[in-house]
C-alpha cells in the first residue's frame, strides 16, 4: 500500500515537473517574441559613460555557468545603436563602461518600487 502511494507521489511530481518546464519554455519563447526594446529591463539612474542607461535583456543567453543574463550593461550596445554612430564618426568604442555583473553591483532598475518609475529608457524615437 506504501508502495503504491509513493509511487503515485512520484508520478505526480514528474508529471509537475514536465509541465513546469513547459511553462518556463513558454514564457521564455513570450519574452523572445518581444521586439528587444520593449522586453529590455533598464536601470532607474545608473549610467554608461557614454549617457546611455545601463540595462540588461531577461532573454539573454548567459555566458557559462549563467543561465540568462548575468549584468548591467550599456543599452546603446544592446541595442547596436552604438557601434554603427561610432563606426560613422570615426570614433573609438572605448567610452562605454565595461558591463557591472549583478553579483558584484547592487544597481536598481525601473522595476524597483524604490525608485518610483524612475528609468534610463529612452524615450519613444518617432
Ligand atoms: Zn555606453
């Protein structure tokens, strides 16, 4: 009877498991469908040196051991806006910040309710 029952348990939980995994598949796949600004997670305040806002995308790959993305970086080169502007000016891509792991730096982003909607996201370029 014990038997039974545990292995009732353990069917169940495996059955939990497969749809837990799907559900996080599901929602990744959600987040991925998202055009990249809009998926972006910004920083309230922090900036690059360049100005731009520092900010993270939740459907990065991490680099090993990371699943996801793992720091703070500029959002002109997240969203590739800055290499093509330097690129035509000439200039040396040496005025961005090297990226702020989020183990090593405690930055707050538009999501914090401390910071009360504050955001580096640009505004709507139209
Ligand atoms: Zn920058």
């Amino acid at each position: 009877m014990n038997d039974n029952l545990d292995a009732k348990i353990a069917a169940k939980e495996a059955e939990i498991e497969t749809l837990r995994a799907r559900r996080n598949e599901e929602r990744a796949a959600d987040l991925r469908a998202k055009p990249l600004l809009d998926r972006m997670i910004f920083a309230a305040t922090a900036r690059c040196h360049c100005g731009a806002g520092l900010a993270y995308d939740p459907a990065a790959d991490g680099e090993p051991p990371f699943k996801g993305p793992s720091k703070w970086e500029c959002s002109d080169i997240l969203l590739f806006k800055t290499y093509d502007a330097e690129r035509q000016a000439a200039v040396k891509a040496a005025t961005h910040d090297e990226g702020f792991p989020f183990a090593f730096y405690e930055i707050k982003s538009e999501r914090q309710p401390s910071q009360r909607g504050m955001t580096t996201r640009p505004e709507a370029e139209q």
